[in-house]
C-alpha cells in the first residue's frame, strides 16, 4: 500500500504546523488524517481478495489541500451545507454570512473549518483501536457567527473496522452549528471511474425538496414514487438522470434525507452502499436526523488528486451526516441552536465489510 507521506503535510500554515496522522488497525487497515480542516486524506480498505486500495479523494501534500478543492474530507462547519442568503436571526438579531454558494453560505462560508488548522492531540492506542482527536477554537465573529465556539473531533480507527468520528462541542452565545465529514468515497478506489454502479441503500422514507438554488422549501415529502427512493438498494445511475426537478436542480443527487429513527439522538444506520465488481461495502450510522448524499456533480475533472489522476464528473459519492440544511430559517426542521451551558455532541460511523 502507498501511504501517504507524513513529511509531505508538514508546513506553517497560518501561523500553525500542519500535519498528517496515520492510525492503522489490527486486520490492515489504515486511516491517515491531517489537522488541516481535519481532513480525511486516505482510508485503505480491502477487497474480496484482500487488496487494498485508498477510496477516497484526495491530494498527496498539504500544498493540494490548500490549493485545491477546499472539501475533500474536510470536517464543515461552524454550518455545514447551505443557509439561505446567508441569514438567521437570534434573540431578534439579524446576522449575515459570507455568500459562497450562488445566493447562500456554503458550509461556513469560505473560510470555513475545513480551511482552518486544528490542534491535534495523537492517542496512539486506545481499548478499540487507534485515535486522534482534533480540536479547534473558533472565534466570536468568525464567517459572520456568534459566540466563541470550541469544536472537538475525534476519529477511532477501531479493530471493528470502523472510522468512527465523535464530536463535541460548546459555545458562549447562542449560535447555530452542524458539523459534518466531508469524505468523497469510491469503492473502487480513488480515481477509478464513476460511482454510477454503486449500489446504495438509504434508510429514509422521506427528503427534503430543493428550490432552484439547493436551499430546502421547508416541505419533508415521501420519496415513493420518485428517484429520491433508496429504500431498497438500487443503482445510483439508475435514475440519476431522470426528468425530474429536484435532480435538475443539482446535476444529480445532492438532497438531505429525513433518516428514519425510533429515538432522537440514537446511533443508527443511515445508509449502505456497495461497489460491485470490488465487492466492498461500507454502512453509514448516525446520531444525526439527516444525511446528504451528493454525487460529484459538480466535479469537472479539474482537480488533480493522487497520482495525478483526475477527478471527473460523478467520480465520488459524499454520505454527509448532519442536521437539515438552512433548519436556522424553517421553524419545522429540527433545531441546530447551541447555547451556552449546553453541549453539542454527535457521531458518525463508517463500517467496512466484504459483501
């Protein structure tokens, strides 16, 4: 296996040394994280015949990550996805974002989390596998947000095989958050054709419809019917150019969906999905009550990663799993106010298996 070489993540950035943490579990498989965005730059998983190869996007040095694409497994935030006009109000107070995203705040903005420099604290073993955990302080006022928030992220590589990401955080005002990973998966391997064979499986019998600018209408509607049902694993390219509006509007697949769940805050599966010829299958668990699956659509082969191989339209898949987008500005979706004394805390896993 090729990993990715550690001395090539390390510079001053921002006044902080960067860096990249390899973890490795005891059945080979390998997760190596820089504290730069806290971003995921490789994950080695095996296939039916026990290769391995890297399944997700990336670059080989810090340089790729700060040049290139700002979101290549990058943990977004202090709001991951999209506010509309980049607007909410607290407490009667109006606050406006940097606009990033045609009309809307993207993801925090442009100097979002995943363009900021973690602390990195390496807990070489722990009782289930190997750790590192990131920290960042983000300051009041910082993308336009209030409140000092403090941001915990910590990634397990267990000997269960999963990477299993834990979040904690805490803020002195009342602010709003949705933090999520930002990984682009290919089964297949990084830079090894489309995603359009993977088949997945969502567990949700209902999504959030899109205007034309990607902002939900506030309306949760049932996916029956329509080329929004992953109830039962399909092909993505199965319907993915269908004519329908919602798919219209983003080139393909990139909508939340309402995950099902018997409680609130539990850790549940949220989604499956399978590449066929490698035979490998990755399961998605979640604390959150929504997932984003976007599908490259706007990857145009621009983007040099590993190798030099180019990154093409559809090449990756993204199981984002966060809070409903824009929920500061729909009174129905669940609420992402954090105030101070409370804490913010979710999890996110992604478990690896031969199907």
């Amino acid at each position: 296996m090729n990993y990715i070489k550690e001395d090539a993540f390390i510079c001053k950035h921002r006044e902080k040394t960067t860096a990249l943490y390899t973890l490795k579990n005891t059945n080979g498989l390998v997760a190596q994280i820089t504290n730069f965005g806290a971003k995921i730059v490789s994950l080695f998983v095996p296939d039916s015949k026990g290769r391995f190869a890297d399944i997700v996007l990336g670059y080989e040095t810090i340089e790729g990550y700060i040049k290139g694409n700002p979101y290549f497994g990058a943990i977004c935030g202090r709001y991951a996805n999209r506010i509309a006009d980049g607007k909410f109000v607290i407490e009667g107070k109006t606050y406006q974002l940097p606009i990033n995203n045609g009309p809307n705040s993207l993801h925090g903005g442009p100097d979002g989390f995943n363009n900021q420099v973690f602390d990195a604290i390496k807990t070489d073993k722990t009782t289930d596998g190997e750790a590192v955990e990131m920290l960042y302080v983000s300051k009041d006022g910082e993308m336009g947000y209030p409140g000092t928030l403090t941001l915990k992220v910590t990634y397990t590589l267990t000997n269960n095989n999963e990477l299993r990401l834990d979040y904690e955080a805490k803020t002195d005002k009342a602010t709003y958050i949705n933090i999520c990973s930002h990984s682009f998966f290919n089964l297949a391997g990084e830079g090894n054709g489309d995603i359009l064979n993977h088949e997945i499986r969502i567990n949700a019998d209902k999504f959030t419809p899109v205007n034309e600018v990607l902002i939900p209408t506030g309306e949760i509607r049932s996916v029956k019917g329509t080329p929004m049902d992953f109830t039962k694993s399909i092909i993505i390219g199965k319907h993915i150019d269908d004519n329908f509006d919602q798919l219209d509007y983003g080139k393909g697949y990139d909508h939340n969906w309402v995950l099902n769940k018997k409680r609130v805050g539990e850790l549940s599966l949220a989604a499956t999905c399978h590449e066929l010829k490698s035979n490998r299958f990755m399961e998605v668990y979640t604390t959150q009550p929504g997932m984003q699956l976007y599908t490259g659509n706007w990857l145009d082969g621009s983007d040099k990663g590993k190798g030099a191989k180019s990154y093409g339209m559809r090449s990756a898949l993204c199981l984002e799993t966060q809070n409903f987008p824009d929920s500061p500005n729909k009174a129905n979706f669940p609420s992402t106010l954090l105030k101070p004394g409370e804490l913010y805390r979710h999890t996110c896993l992604y478990k690896f298996l031969i199907k």
